[in-house]
C-alpha cells in the first residue's frame, strides 16, 4: 500500500504551480481547481477504505500512518465544496435555484444512492446472505448497509433539504438563511449524537462553512491576498491552531467539529499558494459519487472470491481499475435513469 501511495503522491505532485511571491491562484476555488483538490481525497478515501479488507504488511506503515492520521477528515472537502457550490449557485440563480434543490439535489442523489444499493444487495446476496424487506427498505434511506457506504449520503441529503427549507423561509436575506443552515445542522447534530456513531456528524458543519465562504470570498481574499506577510501569519496561525486541536479534538464533545473547520482552512490557505492539478486528479474529482459509493464493490467481490490476496499491490490496483470502469458505465446507466424520471419535468423547464 505505501508503495501505491507514494506513487501517487509523486503523480499528483508532478503538475504542481506554485504561485510566486506576492501572487496567488485566484482561482483556487472554481469548479476546476477544486475539482483538482477533490480528486486528491478520493484517492485517499480509497486508501482508507481499502485497507479494511486487507491485513496490512510491515511494509505498509507509512499508509496506514497516514490514513490514521487524516480519519474522517478526508471527508471535509467533499462537504465544504458542497456548501460552497450550493450557495454559488444561489447567488448566481436567485430563488428558482433554491426551488429545485429538493428534486435536482436531494432526490436525485438520493436515488443514485438507491441504484448503487441494488449492486450491494446482488452482490450480498452472491455470498450466500439473506435479507429482510426491512433491510432493504431501511438501506434505500441510508438506514441499513449491505457492505456499502450510508453516512454521507445520508448527511449530505438531509443539508440539501435544510438550505433547501432555510433560503425558502428567508428568501430575501442570505445572511439569515446561512445562519438558519448553520442552526439546523448544529440541531442535525444533536439529534444524530443520540443515535449514531461520531463520523456521521462530526465533520457537518464544514458544509454551512462552504456556505458562509461563499457570502464572504471577496472581503475575506482582499485580507489574505493583500500581501505575503499577511498570508503567511494566517497560514501558520491556522497550521498551529491545527497542530494544538489534534491533541484534544477528541476529548471534547464538539472538539473534532472545530478541528474539521481549522483542517479545511488550512487546505484553502493553501490552495491559493500551490495548485495540484492533473488528468487523474480531474477524473477522481469529477467522478466524485461513482468512486466513493461503488469503491468497496470490487473490493469485497474479490476477498469473498479470494483473487490476489497473497498480493496487496496488485489487489488495490485491480480494485482501483475496476472502481474507475464501473464509474464509468454507472454514470452513463444514471444518466439514461435520470432522463426517463424527469424527462416531464425537464420538458416543462424547457417549453
């Protein structure tokens, strides 16, 4: 596993642009430059995941090191983006953007979620398994899992419907519906604390936080691009704040919360310094869902049948390229979905 990580990492390296002194990367947060970031931590969510169906070898200490380390933060971006182009979006499309959030946003990610879940059940019932209608019923709502992932769906739904409810209820101030996002979810919180284990909420916030970015982008690029001397000071003040919380995150009930939020800043401070940015890493970024929720596929098929097991390398590479090539003809099968679901909707949009 080291070994593929390090030669992913000089991959992703090798088209670095650092930006030079007194200049940054303006366009640290389009939708392609992100795009970039994201890919990055698709790779290392696959590294995560992966490495919990193997037995890791002495050799593997610097992967599992670094997955340890990072946790549930690898998740952070993918929330952070969402808000952030969310409230783009809102800011671009006025109120007829916020109405269709509950359909363009929540329903249609929510019943992608619901196609990938078919593949799992299939696969979990080729290993022999039995399943109850209320399993199944509960894993269509993210409830209930054959082998799959469910949290971040589930969390990143339920934010849909939150803005969703927060710019409709205050229509006319941005200001306020922010604030009501970041309420609600601090209330999502609440409620999941009672019920569910710590990673499906602890990293929530960082999406009102994508939002509350995007109202204030340009006031708060005109302090921190105002000169490197200014730059700097808020990269290590964040870089400290990091190193500080990572010792008590988790002794504190909203610790990790507050550390997700310092982790992300720290990734934008650098993003406006050093640009990643290469074919892979557009692919992984751009074909988000696809990779996250159908990863752990090829990588429970080929333990339950036992191939390359002697041989940890080729295993992830094999699992990798798999992932990629389901992706893709997934993508392509929710595209053709999408189009006989909505296609009255679409019509009417468009007559």
């Amino acid at each position: 596993m080291s070994v593929v990580m390090i030669l992913a990492g000089l991959m992703f390296i090798s088209g670095m642009k650092i930006a030079g002194e007194g200049s940054f990367h303006r366009d640290y947060c389009s939708v392609e430059k992100s795009t970039a970031l994201k890919g990055v931590f698709v790779m290392l969510v696959f590294f995560q995941h992966f490495r919990t169906y193997i037995t890791p070898e002495e050799t593997d200490f610097m992967a599992v090191g670094v997955s340890e380390f990072l946790g549930q933060l690898i998740v952070v971006p993918f929330l952070f983006y969402s808000g952030f182009g969310v409230m783009e979006s809102i800011r671009a499309k006025g109120h007829s953007y916020v109405r269709r959030i509950p359909v363009d946003r929540a329903l249609k990610t929510l019943l992608h979620f619901d196609a990938a879940v078919l593949l799992f059940l299939a696969l979990y019932l080729f290993r022999g398994n039995t399943v109850t209608w209320k399993s199944v019923l509960l894993s269509l709502i993210c409830l209930h899992g054959f082998g799959n992932s469910t949290w971040y769906i589930f969390a990143i739904v339920t934010l849909y419907l939150i803005t969703a409810v927060s710019f409709t209820v205050f229509r006319k101030n941005k200001t306020a519906a922010a604030t009501a996002v970041t309420v609600l979810t601090i209330a999502e919180i609440y409620w999941l604390m009672g019920w569910q284990r710590e990673h499906w909420h602890n990293t929530l916030l960082c999406y009102s936080m994508g939002i509350w970015y995007s109202l204030f982008r340009e006031r708060i690029e005109k302090i921190l691009m105002g000169g490197d001397v200014i730059y700097l000071a808020a990269l290590l003040g964040s870089v400290s704040a990091f190193a500080v919380f990572r010792n008590v995150a988790n002794l504190y009930p909203w610790g990790f919360h507050v550390y997700a939020l310092i982790f992300m800043m720290v990734l934008l401070l650098l993003s406006m310094k050093f640009r990643l940015d290469n074919p892979l890493l557009q692919f992984l970024g751009r074909h988000i869902f696809g990779m996250y929720i159908l990863q752990r596929l090829p990588m429970i098929a080929l333990r339950h049948l036992g191939i390359f097991q002697n041989n940890t390398v080729t295993l992830m590479v094999v699992c990798f390229l798999i992932t990629c090539i389901l992706t893709l003809l997934f993508e392509g099968f929710l595209k053709k979905m999408d189009h006989f679901l909505f296609r009255v909707k679409n019509k009417q949009e468009t007559a």
